[in-house]
C-alpha cells in the first residue's frame, strides 16, 4: 500500500526541491530570460531603428523628388524664355535683313533704271547714225 502521510523524508524532499529549484532559477531560468529579453530589446531597437531610417529615407525621397520636380519647371522656364529671346532675335534679324535687301533692291532698280534710260539713248543715237547712214547711201549724198 502506497502511503501518502508526510513522513521524515519530507524534508529531505523539500530542501531538494529547493535546491533544484534555486539552481535551475539562478542557472538556468534566469540567465536564459536576461538572453530573450536582451535580444528581444535588440530585435525591437533594430526594428524601431530601420522604422525611423526608412521614415527618414522616405522624407529625403520626398524632397529629393521635389527638387528634381522645382529644377524640372525651373528648366522648363528657362528653357522658354531662351526660345523667346530667340524667337525675338530672329524677328529682328529678319526685319533687319528685310530690310538691308530693301534697300539693295531700291539701288539696283536705280541702277537699272538708270542703265536703262543709257541703253536707251545709246540706241537712239546709234539708231539716228544708221538712219544718216542709210538715207546717205539712198540719196547718195551726205545728210
């Protein structure tokens, strides 16, 4: 028969447990909770510290990106009002060329006009000589 009144080994029993009690608690237990706590506490830095990272990542993108986006326009305008200057620019030049061949075309009619009204009197005299010399040889006499 099994008995199960507390007898003299009790205490023997007892200071046993306690003492398997306190050396695995203080050698076991407790150094293995300070380890998961310790790496828990790492895990969780890591985890807040790559969170903040990539919030700060995520802020330099933004304002990387904006910058890009204010040259971008910045460009654009610029890129505008070169075309504009240079659209001016032409104008002018087109008005100046305009009229610098106005002006050579207003000489050589001149000069045509001029060279013509020439010929024109050349031919005249040369016409009045071959008529002298044609009526001089009909009327076999010196006109």
């Amino acid at each position: 028969m099994i008995d199960l009144m507390p007898n003299g080994t009790l205490l023997y029993q007892w200071v046993l447990f306690m003492g398997a009690f306190l050396v695995l608690h203080f050698g076991i237990f407790k150094p293995t909770l300070h380890i998961l706590a310790e790496r828990k506490a790492r895990t969780s830095g890591a985890r807040e510290s790559a969170e903040t990272l990539q919030k700060k990542a995520a802020e330099i993108l933004f304002l990387c990106e904006k910058k890009v986006e204010e040259a971008r326009q910045l460009g654009i305008a610029h890129k505008n009002e070169k075309l504009t200057a240079g659209e001016k620019l032409r104008e002018h030049l087109l008005k100046k060329v305009r009229g610098e061949i106005d002006q050579k075309m207003q000489a050589m009619r001149h000069q045509i006009e001029g060279e013509s009204k020439q010929a024109t009197m050349q031919l005249r005299q040369y016409s009045q000589e071959i008529a002298r010399a044609i009526a001089s040889k009909v009327l076999e006499r010196e006109i």
